[in-house]
C-alpha cells in the first residue's frame, strides 16, 4: 500500500481568493490529503436553518481541482452560539457542578438528547450534500473526543442517562425491577448505600469521601458508552449518504472513553501525534527525560500510539495532526530538533500509518492556536515543517510500499481496566497506563515490534509472547484463551484482581486456570521505598504478596515471591522498574524464543514484513548495528528473507 | 482490671449462615468484644418506619451466644438515602458552597434540626429495644465524628444556628440586645464590618480576603458546639433505656470540635488507630521520619493519642480501630512490620486501655473499603494481623494486668487553641497541634510518661512539671492555677496570646502572674532561616521579642532573650526544634527532680503502677538498658517497688 | 521641596479621648501628615441615611489643632453591610462563578451601577462637609484599588457592561452594528465563535478548554477601564468641593488595572510599600535571594515602584504606607533589620516621594490586621518603627531638600502589555511585569537612576536610552517616535507581538521602522534548559528565531541571532538571565555615553539633582566608592556640580 501526506485546511480562515494559490502549494508539498471542516459549524449555518454551502462547495472544487482528496469532518466539536442558547442545558458539567462555558471548544455534554438531534440534523444535511462527491474522499466524526476532559460531564441529563443504562444493566437480573441486584454487586449495605430505586442514584462527585468504586466505575462506563452511541449516530447517517472511509480523529493519551468500541464503528482510526507536548504535558516522565528529549518527543510514546491506534483502527489508521513545531498548549513549548518532522513521519509510516497530515496547513494569527506552528508561517512564507514534508513526500515517491506485518509479542490494553485504577489507584500516581506503557517501553528496548490488542481479543495465534498486565477485569474465557493459546503469557499485577462489578472475587485474584498462585495481600509504597529484587532491578509503588505452589521465578531480597509460574503463564506481583522489567520480559522472550538486542538508549527499531527502520530520538549520532544513524535521523533496512 | 481485646464486626455485610462460625474464631482467638451496628440504618429501617430487627436480634443473639459481648452503635453516620430525600437541605456545605452529597458516609450538617430529630427517633427505638439486652454491654453514638472535614458545614441551617449562638454567647453584655457587644468584641469597625443585627451575620466563607479572625473563631466554637450537642441528643437517650457505658469514636488527629465537651457526656473514649496511614496522611513529618518508619508508624503518635483519649475519658478509654495489615485511605498503603500489630496492642495497654478492637473482623470484598485489611482475608482465611491477637490474647491470659498511675509530667491540650491557631497561624505550616506535638516527643524522648489534661484543669497536684505551650486563650483563674501549683511550669509561646474573642488583651501578653515577662513584638520564620540559640538548637518558625525583669534563661545567638523565668514559671518565646526543646524540657525535668533518659532512636518506655512497658519502634533490634529488643519488639519489666 | 513624613490613623478605632495624646505624640516624632477615614462608612453613616459626622469633626480637628495635616481617604473600599442588603448582586464574583461575600474588603464589584450610585452619594456628602476644612490638605479615593483579586469581577453586572462595552468599542467600524468587526478582530471564525450580536458575548470564565485570546484581552482591557471610570466619579465631585490634591493609595504589585489611566485624574500617586511582605509572597525571587534579603526586601523592588509612581502621578507621589514591623499577611512574616524602616524611607525621598507615611500609628489588638506591627504597641509603648521615624524626621530637618531630576535611562511599562502576556504566557511562569523587572534589575546593577514612562510617552527628548521589552501591542506612532528619538533604543523579546486586538500582525513582528528583523518562530523552554549565548550569560524561558539584514548583535553558542540590530534599534529575541542583560545593556549604554559601574551585591544608588544616594540591603556593613556603608546604612553624598 502506498503512504500518503496530507495537512488540515480552514478555508473559513482564509480569504476565499487565496484558496487557489494555497491548494496548488500543498499539491507541490506532495501532499495528498486535506481536512476541513470540523469547526466550520457558524460558518455553514450562521443562524439557525439559515445554510451557507457556498464557500464549502467552492473550497472542496479549489481543492479538489488541484489534485488533493477532502477528509471532510462533521462540525460538531463546536456547536454555535444560537444552538446553545436554543438548549442552554446541553453544557457539560465539571465534576464541582459548575457548567462549562461556550467560548471555545467540545462544549456539550455527550448525554443531552437535544444536542445529539440537533447533530443528526447537520450531519444529515452535510453527509447528503456532500456523500457523493467525488472529491471528498474520507469523513470524519467530530474531532477528538474527550480532548480537555469533556468525556465525564456531571449534569442533569447525565444523571437521567446514568439511571436509564443502570436500570438497563441490572435489568435481567431477576431480582424486582433489578435495583436488588444493583445494591448486592456494589455492597451498597457498606455505608448504608442501598437504593429503592433506579431513581435514588446520582452522578459520584461530589460526595463527602469518596463514592463507591462500584458505582464511580459504572459512571466511567456510562459516559465512554455515550461516546460510543454519540460516534455511531453520526456514522449511520453518513453511511447511508456515502461510500467513504469514515474516522474520528482521536487526542493522544485519552482514555476516558473506550476507542475500540468508537472504532468498531468506523473504518479507520486516526490519531495526533503531538510528541512534544506530549513529553511536557501527558508522558508523567522524569525531569531527566524531559530534559533529554524536550526538543525530539519521547522515543516510546508515539509509537505505543501507532500500534495502538492501529488495532483501534483494525489495521487502517492515520496520523491526522502530525506536530510541525512549537505548539500552544504545553507548560513549555519548545521547536523540534530539525529532522524530527521527518522523523515522526517516517516512524508512523513504519508502524503501518495509511496517512500523516500535519496540523495545519498555515498558522493562525489570530484566536486560541495563534501560536501553534503550521506548514506555514502566518504571512504564508515557507515553516520549517513544510521542508521536511517536501522530503519525506520525495523520499516516499522512490519507496512508496510500506508493509505491514503481524508482530510476534502483543500486549493488551484495556480502557476499563484504566478506568479501575483511576477509581481506586490505592497509591498515589499509579495507573495503568503507565504500567502497560513501562511494559511496552521494556519491550521496545529489547528491540522488539509490538501489536496491542484489545480486550475482547480470544484468538492469540501468531503470537509467541502476549503479556496482559493490570488488566483489573479479566473474563473467565478470556483467562482460558490466554492458558490455552500457546505463547509465552504474563500476567500481574493486578490482573483480573476484581469481577465485573469491582469486587474482589473469591476465590481471591488471579483464580488463573492452571496457575496456583493466590494474591494474600497488597500494599502501595512510597516512591522513595522501592523493593530490591534478587535478580535486579526494583519493585515500586506496587506490591502484591504471592502464595500458591507455582514456581517462584522472581523473589525480593528479603526471598518474598514476586513473580511465580506454571507452564507458559507467568503472575507477576509487582510493579518493576525498568531493570526488572528488562530481565523479566528478556527471561521470557528467551523461553518463547524470541530474539531480542538491547538498543543504544534513544534508538528504536519497528520492523514491517520486508524491512527494518531506525530512529535516533537523540540530538547525537548514534552508531547501531545497522550503522551510523545521524542525530535525529533514520535508516531504511532491508530484512533478509 | 483485666485489658481485653475485640473486633468491628459487621453481619449486614454478610449471610446470616456464617455469623455463628465467625463468632466463634472471634471467641477462639481470645476476643471479648465486637461492635456492630454503626453503619446499618439502611438495613434497621430500609423504608421509611418500616424497622426491620431481626436481623439484629439475631446477630447480637449469635454473638452473645459465643461469648461475646457486644458494642452497639447507633447508625447516625449513615443516613439512608430515604432519609435525603425527605430532608434535602441536611447535607453540609463545603467551604466553597457546594452541597457534599449521598454516596458514602457522614453526610449530614450537625446544624440541621430535621436530621437531629430523624437521629433521636432511630436512637430511641434501638435503644429501646436493646437497652436491657444482656448481650449488649456498652454503646457508641455515631462514628467518628468530624472524619472527612464534616465538623465545619457552611449551609444555610448551620448560618441560621450560628447567629441564634451568638445571640446567646452575647446576650447578657446589657449592651441592647449584644450586637453592640460583639460588634465590640470582635473590634468589627476596624472595616466597617459592623452589624446591625445578629441576623446580619453571615458565615465566614468566601470572603474577599481573610474574615475578622473572631469571626472565624466563632464559628468554630459554634461548630464544635453543635457536635457536643448532636451526641448529648443520643446520649440522653440511650441512658434512659440502658445502664451500658455509652462511649463515641473518636478519630485520630481530628482537632475540629472539643473532645473533652464530647467526651464529658460520655462513659468512655475510644479512638481509631491507624499508624501507618497516620504517617503517610496525618503526622506532619519530615519524609526521612515517613520512610524510616513507614511499615511501623511513628514512635510517638499513638502515645500522644492514647494520651489524650485517657484524659477525654476520664481514665476510660479504648482503641476501637486497630489498624490491622494495610488501609486503603493515605496516599501509599504500606504493609506493617511483623510484630508491629502486636506491639500497637501492647503500647496501648500500658497506656491503660481497657480494650484493644481490630478493624476489622473480615476484608470486605466491596466498596469503599474493599482494599481496607481485616482479621480475615475475603476469603475468610486468617489475615496475619488475627495470628498476632491470638498472640496478644495468650499473653494477656497469663498476665491480664496493666495498672494505670499519674504521670509526674501533665501536658495541657485546648481545642479552642488550635481552632485559634488554625484561624491566625501567622505563619505557614505553623499549628498548635504541631507545637504540643513537639512537645510531647521531647518528653517521650527523655524517657517520661505524660498525662495529658484539658484546659479546665485547674487542680495539679501529683504533678511535678505542667506544660502548657501555645495556648492562645487562658482564662485569669487558670493562670493563677498555675502558678500557685507548685510545680514546674512551661508556658509560651503564644500562650495567653488572646483574650477570649481573639483580641490581643492589653497589659500585653503572657501577663501572667509572678512573672515580668512581656511579648513586645512577634516574628514568623521561613523554615531556612531558623535562629540559633547559645546554648544548642535552633527557633523555627515562630519566635517572640521578650522584655521584662525576669531571669532570662535561654538566649539566642544574637543575645536576644528566649525564655525568661521567675520562680517555677518559665516563659518560652519561640518555636524550639528537638535540640532546643530536649535542653529546655530538660533543665526543667531536673528542676523539677524528675529523672530522665536519652532514649535510643525509635525506642519509647511508658510506666504503669508496677511495670515498664520497652517499645522498639525500629525496623532493627536495639539493645536498651532492659536489655536486648527484638525489631517491633516489647519488653515488660517490672519496676522496683 | 521638603519632604514630610506621616502616618495613617483610625480614629474611630480608639477613644476619643486619647486622639489628643496620640496626636501630640504624632507631631513630636517630625510627622506632617495623617491620613484617616478611608474604611469609617459603617460609622459615617452607621444606618442608611443617618449620619454621623461628629467623632470625624472632633477628630480632624483635635489632629488640624495639634498641627497635622490630614488626608482624607472616601470610605468606599468598605461599604456597611446595610448597604450589601441593600444592594445584594453588588458583591464581585470569582472566577468561579461564587460571590465574594461581605465580612472583610473590596466586597463590590466595580461594574455594578447601584453601588456607583452609593458611592456618588456618600463620597459628595463627604466633600461638601470637608471639602473647604482648613485641616483637609489632601484626598484620597477608595484604597487599594485591585487589592485581594478585585478588578476582575465575573457578575451579571460585569457581562452586561462588557457588552455595552465591547459595542462601544466596535461601534465605529461601519460593519452592520460592529459585531462582524468584532468576530473579524478576534477571529471567531476559528472554532465556530461567531456572535450574532453583542449579547451573546458572555465573561470569558469556565470555558472548557482556554478563551479566545483576544476576548480575554478584551475583558481585561473593560475591567480596567471600570476602575478608571469608578475613580473618576468620584474625583469629578471631590473637585467641586474642594481645592486640595486627590490621591488613590495604589497597592505594589498590582497590575490589573491601568494605573497610569486612573492616575491621569489625580494629582498625586501614592503606595503602600512592605518590602518583608512583598519579597516572600509578591517578589518572585529565588530562595536565596529570599532568604538573603528575608529582613531587608528586595533591593530593587522599592526602587522599580517608586518610580513607576513617580510616573503615574506625573512627578507628585508619595509612600501611604510604609512598613513599620512584621505584618500579618505574607506566608512569613519576620522583622525588619534594625535600619531598614530608615532605609526605606529615605531610598523613598531619594527617589522623589513628597511625603512617606507609616502604617499604621498604633498596631490594632483587633480583627484581621491585629499581626500588623504599627508605630506604636498595642499598649501605646514606643514600637521599634516609631524610633526610627524620629531620626528620619530630624535627618530631614537637617536637609530637607531632595531635588529630582530626569535620568537618562527610560524604562517603559504598560499594564495592557501585562494583561496581554497574562493571557497568553506562552510558558509557564512567564510575565510581563518579571521581563521589565529584570531589566530594571539590570540597570540599578549598573549603578543607574531609571524613569519609567507610560506607554503613551512620544516625546523622549532627555534620554539617552530607552527600553521598551515585552510591550505586545506598540503602536505605529510610538514605534516612530522611537525610530526617531536619537537614544539607544531596546526593544523585544515580544515587543509589538501583537496588534490591538491581540492577533498576529503580517508582516510579522516586530515590523520597526528602518529595523529588518522579522520572528520567524517562537518557542518557550524549560527552566532547566536554558540557551547558551557565545558572549556569556544564557536565555532561558523565552527565545525567539530571528531572520532579516540587521546586524546581528548576540548569538546562542549554536550561532543563532538572539539580537540584532540596525542604528540605534536593538532588537533582543529572548529572556536573557542577569548575565545576559548585563552584557547587553552595558554594551548600549557604552554606546549612548552613559557610565555605568558594577554595584557590590545588595549595594544600589539613587542620583538626584544634587547628590548621590547609597544604601546597603545588606546584612552586613560593605564599602563603597563613597565610603563605608553599614548594614541597612544609607550614605548621601553631595554629587560635582
């Protein structure tokens, strides 16, 4: 398949009669791709039922005549001023009540039935004006669900939904209407929390201490399935008016909605790949690593990203806002080190990206972005990311097939299991993401291509290593996939520690079939307190007390079992450091026979079916096995068949 | 008497088949109580005067049935959500206006008079129907009050009560009808801040900057006022339909309502001890202490409260809550030290506590407090903290015996003082509980055991050193009281600071009799500045400008006086750090012809009548003068008659 | 001009029938001044309409008759609390959404017409009582305009005057009723923003991710202007009545409003100096600096406001209140070194202040400033200030006269550019107000006297250098008076970043005059990575790429331009640290003839017409060109005519 660019376009903020000139300069750029639309709302209908298709029809044609294909995006994201004051109540709520003010982004609350109508309707009108045209080559949803935390909303219309899905939840239940069996799975008689009925349930803020982790799970579990039902309302409509693609674009590090129920929706998944913000804004990594890499990105995030997105996207994602320079929005914002456009390009494409569109195509004087970067400068002279693409477009042009391949190690992600431990992390700053994301940074230091999978997977076949850490929930037939698929499996800490409902199941946790090994008790630690293993490397922050009579294949110092084994499944009962986690998954990979090489630190490898690329994220040349690797810089090596 | 151990048990969390073999492993391992009761009102009364007992007939039937004797808590803390509904204005208001919702626990203004008359209806039915209960052998009133910042409550019942308390706090002053006086009081011209009426008053919240400090003061000797209130409701009565001792639960480090006032209404104290979460959450130490100590606690802590709850029960006294393995509610959750569960049992018999209680019987495998450790596991199998109660069990059988004797050293604690501190700390992190604090170490450092008295001491005699530092208002008779004792006596700094509507009293401060001393000016310190003293030590944080004719006794550097003394008064005008307290409370010691002792890090001593009780808070054995102490060790030696 | 010293009293604080004593105590320490009433409404007019004029009869005359002058303050920064019921939506709201209720100060907000109203109403009964009162020799409106967060106020009454504001402003732009002017100049276009009309403009707070720029600008710019409005009436009626000089009592550290518009109605500035206070909470300084300085205050922080006052009164200023002994507000409050309250007050006259005042005569021994040291005791006694105020008054006795003169280095500093940089820091921790302090820093390193100008001055006849960093939004006209003024001109980072209405100009910025310097890129880095410059000292937190012909002046190490330069026009393209402006500012004034010394640390000076003034912040006794200097010592020696 050939890789393609592209770059996101706001014909609306610009003069109609640059348009031309402008559509001209991204075909030269070698770009293939434009996106508009998405926060075009005012502009397409100023007042209400008043629409203006013109300048949209005119700058799809410009476009569309100068070579490049339209990914035209639903306008939702920004409702305007007139729809809210027709429904002054579909603001979101924050979590101390107060209503989130119009005045710039995402203002609405995904469970105000008003607002998904009035969305129906522009999506109705867009999708059947423009379902047949042939410039427009690709949809998308929105735009970056749950982006600035909207994905939670506290209000009244959330409340009735919460009761209304609760009610639906427990309603095979058999026990009266279902509220019985509510109360018995949340242990509602703890604090005296039972309620009569459906209707006695609020929204779990504001609560003197805090709520019940059953009952804060279900609301996480509530608002992720109205992101999913608001994607799919859109998408029905615009299936039934065109034959294109359909994606949403989804914000790096969001996980307070589930994207494989959004993608399951959609034929593709696209993602913005913000690698410096992201260092300085959402990583969590040390100051040291800050400093490193504050002007390259984290070598590892994007990439978990990538493999991510790309089994979000079963196979079809694309980076649609790709960073060009200094953005707007972190605590500090620097520019990339010249090569690192290129770079962030080349590695996507490695991963298996369809499309890197850079964000945006000209830089706005004015309003909230005026200071993040585009292709161009304001006064339409040359950015430095323009260049880079100029290149990566010439550098595609001679080796435009990219091959994607299946991975022989997966690890899973599940957004529920993230939610768990945001509800009851039991010490500070834990959280799944970060101990899948340490998992998966082990893993890329060994050297190793990964494919995340999501949690309904039950066919493991192909893969030699599947590793499963901190998934809280783990369903009976998944735990007996995973003993019977053959690899190499771990599992710990954490994993399948509550039931459906956030209790703790008893027989206690991992009740893992053929694995004796019984988690007695837990304890958080003190950053400052790490537990030394024999083997190296540390236990922090986590730390899980092991029995049963599987094999004890990792132990503290003081000789407590920290990782224990039967057969192919391994119970890790700690959180390791990046030593530990080293020898742990190097120990396994050896027994699953796959090989693994310790990276010069900054270098990383992502292998496709006939290639192996290379990427320095340092500001150094680096020499690796496969040669010098400029600061940087990138190497295209052929695999030996 | 004999000390006897317990557990909080509750059977409306589990099937009413296992009750009697639970009953029985807490009667095997050398259990004498078991409270239940105190969460269970949507269980008692899960609609409205639909009461449904038996259950609770059957639970107290069981357990008496075993041998148990059973502590009653009425179910006040958890309102039902029934109960909300009728009463929607009884929740408390934060300080920034927002109602603290239903979905966990202590939700209820202690202002509201509805909710006060739901409390004497529940209590009066309980207490009817189980005040002559055999099995019934003490009661508690409510739980923990104040627990999660619940004793301040800014609503509109708690404003309405706070003026009908002025009212009255003010009414006899013959001044019209004592707005005058207060406006006066409170020096309420200072910003034209006078009132016309005692229903201009509003609640000191939200003001523009920081609300007249009398003002603030006021409002939290209401708050208190209304706690008293609430538990002499229940108290009153429980006691005429039962001769039971009634006691309330007291949680630690909670300093916002007077437990003495409580406590005077009541039989018993008892208190919940969390070491470890205490000093990941609660104690204030530096991180070297936290880390030290982590899977112990701190050596001093537990004392202090143990010390404290002695005086506020008269002599009377438990620990209700034992922390028994890891909790789920300070931000890491370590694991205790092997031993340790035993030596907090023991450290808080020789403090004279009649009965040990650990929290709880069985991990509850929902909820809240689901990663909250028990005597059991979920799975009912033992947790190592009942194999340790079975330990202190056996040896209380062969030497039940703990006699209390008055300490030589009494340390005065006033509420009213710190809510004056909390209103004016003057400098940042500066609190009165800090200062006793500090104060207590360097008496437990020194070997000694200490009572403590509430501020409505006014007879000292058996002791030979009285303390009383930071006590912001004292009363001309206490004063008095003090310096006609006859022992040594420490004051300052900040003692008698304040009249008793927070007015600086002019002659200047201590004025205290017999002793020329005046405070002429006051400083607060950044923490990297302290100021050095001649003779060792330093002053951190808060440090006064003595002038009068009395002997000075400790001088800074500079030669500024420190601490001045006449007679048996010695004044203290700053905030001394270990070195410079362990000087000054030792020249006092030997003043006095108290014997003292360095005691070896982490090591702490406390007398009975007969024995002295070794405790070695360190994670390594110490060898004492008694002679050699394993890590979390004990010893018990008998003193020279 | 003789300078006079003073105080500030409160009268109604005390028994009448101490005014004598403490007003004949007030002349006999050398005090000319005092200034009263400015928080007496409550008993001006205890109950609406009924006044109470007597006490401030007696008062002004038993001061007038001892022989002090009296300012006389409007009481309106604390209304009565019958006039908060009267007017209940008179209160300010947070950014929250919460009003500021009543029981401390400031508690209106300055939108709301009917407390304008109010404010008329009194402030005019006031004037026409004293306004011809032969002891009234000044005025002052209000107090502490902005003090505790109070420009900006998110009322129902503040949304209504931003529109009416914002229509007045968009008015004249012949675009239908100006809304599309508006949408244009703020880019609404950007995320669907569009206002039909003005009364869809709502307060730009609780947006849910951050506002448009240009629309927090704009309400920044309205709230300013409603302080200058409010002034203004009262000035206007005060005028009518009276023949003295109108003063507003400014508080340092404030720049949310323009202080340079209110001033511009006022005859004299005057400011409330607390070096202790405002070196631990206001300053910004690193912990050494704070703990160097922790008894003294920043040595320059004084100096920068007496002249920025200097400027907003036109040349008439005074210290309202200087700091007389430990206050009560800052996080640490210590005492000042023996001297400084001297030092102070002469660096005061040194810089042309008319008249310093100490706050406040005796210390309150109630409400909320009771911790604030005056120049007297809470028991009357001579405070340490008061001592130390006598040997200023006979110093000044003995040379009374201090003749200012212009200096030759022009800073310029304006409050929009402050309000701008606040709404869009770019880097966290970046402002406005920290950037001209720096280089204000940097000149008195150098051994210069600095004015400050407003950034309306056009006429910069007299100065040989003039900087103007950090001013977003510059004019064309002031840009060309700068081109063409004949000083060394310093201009960037960031200078004419923006245009009027905050959007990016095209040509990009700086677009000087005669200057090819264009900013190609911005970025923002951490602290902990700053850019080395070849010629020494590094840029941290702010850099931007430059491009163009003009000379390039600095360079980073890694060569790229950081200033540049064509004739007298310095462009500085980053924050440079205090090596960085030593070297660049040194290097202009080298070119504009102007000598400069490097000062011993904590050593600064101060020339007027006649004489050279030295003072030590140190600790510490240094020796100076002009001879030894003592700790906290002040040296005055006549300069060569």
């Amino acid at each position: 398949m050939q890789r393609t660019l592209g770059t996101c376009y706001y014909p609306e903020h610009w003069p109609a009669d640059i348009w031309a000139s402008d559509a001209r300069r991204m075909a030269e750029a070698g770009l293939t791709w434009v996106r508009i639309g998405e926060f075009a709302w005012s502009r397409i209908e100023p007042t209400p039922g008043n629409l203006n298709w013109d300048w949209l029809d005119q700058a799809i044609e410009v476009l569309g005549q100068a070579g490049l294909k339209v990914v035209l995006g639903t306008p939702t994201a920004t409702p305007p001023k007139w729809l809210l004051d027709k429904h002054p109540d579909m603001l979101a709520v924050d979590d101390q009540g107060r209503p989130r003010k119009f005045g710039s982004r995402r203002h609405y609350c995904f469970s105000h039935g008003g607002y998904l109508a009035e969305c129906r309707r522009i999506v109705g009108l867009l999708a059947k004006r423009y379902g047949q045209n042939p410039h427009v080559a690709a949809w998308q949803t929105d735009n970056e669900y749950g982006c600035h935390d909207t994905t939670l909303s506290y209000s009244g219309a959330a409340r009735q939904g919460f009761r209304h899905w609760l009610r639906h939840q427990f309603s095979g239940s058999g026990q009266n209407d279902g509220i019985e069996a509510l109360n018995a799975a949340w242990g509602n008689v703890f604090w005296s929390m039972d309620y009569a009925s459906f209707d006695d349930i609020d929204l779990p803020n504001l609560t003197v201490t805090e709520p019940n982790p059953s009952h804060a799970l279900a609301f996480r579990r509530y608002a992720s399935d109205q992101v999913v039902a608001f994607n799919r309302a859109q998408v029905e409509i615009i299936r039934a008016h065109s034959k294109a693609p359909i994606s949403h674009n989804y914000m790096g590090r969001i996980t307070d909605f589930d994207h494989f129920k959004v993608g399951a929706d959609l034929e593709i998944a696209t993602w913005d790949s913000y690698p410096l913000g992201f260092l300085e804004d959402r990583v969590g990594a040390s100051a040291e690593v800050q400093r490193k890499y504050a002007n390259q990105g984290h070598p590892d995030f994007q990439a978990f990203h990538h493999d991510l997105y790309r089994a979000v996207g079963r196979g079809r994602w694309w980076v649609m806002e790709q960073q060009p320079g200094p953005v707007n929005w972190a605590p500090y914002n620097p520019s990339p080190l010249p090569g690192m456009v290129r770079l962030w390009s080349w590695e996507a494409f490695a991963h298996g990206a369809e499309a890197v569109c850079y964000f945006r195509w000209r830089q706005a004087p004015f309003a909230q972005e005026q200071m993040h970067a585009g292709m161009l400068r304001p006064d339409s002279a040359d950015a430095p990311a323009i260049i880079e693409a100029r290149q990566v477009a010439g550098e595609l042009k001679q080796a435009p097939e990219v091959q994607p391949v299946q991975a022989r190690v997966a690890l899973m992600f599940d957004y529920d299991a993230d939610w768990a431990w945001a509800v009851q992390p039991q010490g500070a700053g834990l959280s799944y993401f970060g101990l899948v994301f340490d998992h998966y940074r082990a893993l890329r230091r060994l050297g190793l291509s990964v494919d995340i999978l999501p949690p309904d997977s039950r066919d493991f076949s192909g893969y030699d290593l599947v590793l499963a850490p901190g998934m809280m929930h783990m369903p009976q037939d998944l735990k007996q996939a995973l003993a019977d698929c053959g690899a190499e499996v771990l599992i710990g800490p954490r994993t399948a520690a509550r039931d459906a409902n956030m209790a703790i199941p008893v027989p206690l946790p991992p009740a893992f079939p053929g694995l004796d090994v019984t988690v007695s008790r837990v304890e958080t630690l003190r950053p400052d307190l790490p537990v030394a293993l024999k083997s190296g490397g540390v236990i922090t922050g986590y730390l899980e007390e092991l029995e049963g009579s599987a094999e004890v294949v990792l132990q503290t110092e003081a000789g407590a079992a920290m990782a224990m084994r039967t057969g192919p499944v391994t119970y890790m009962g700690g959180w390791g450091d990046d030593a530990a986690l080293d020898g742990l998954i190097g120990d396994l990979c050896a027994r699953a026979g796959i090989a693994t090489q310790a990276l010069p630190e900054g270098v990383r490898i992502r292998d496709t079916a006939t290639e192996r690329f290379w990427f320095n994220y340092n500001a150094e040349p680096v020499t690796c096995e496969a040669g010098p690797l400029p600061a940087a810089g990138v190497l295209r090596v052929a695999l030996p068949l």
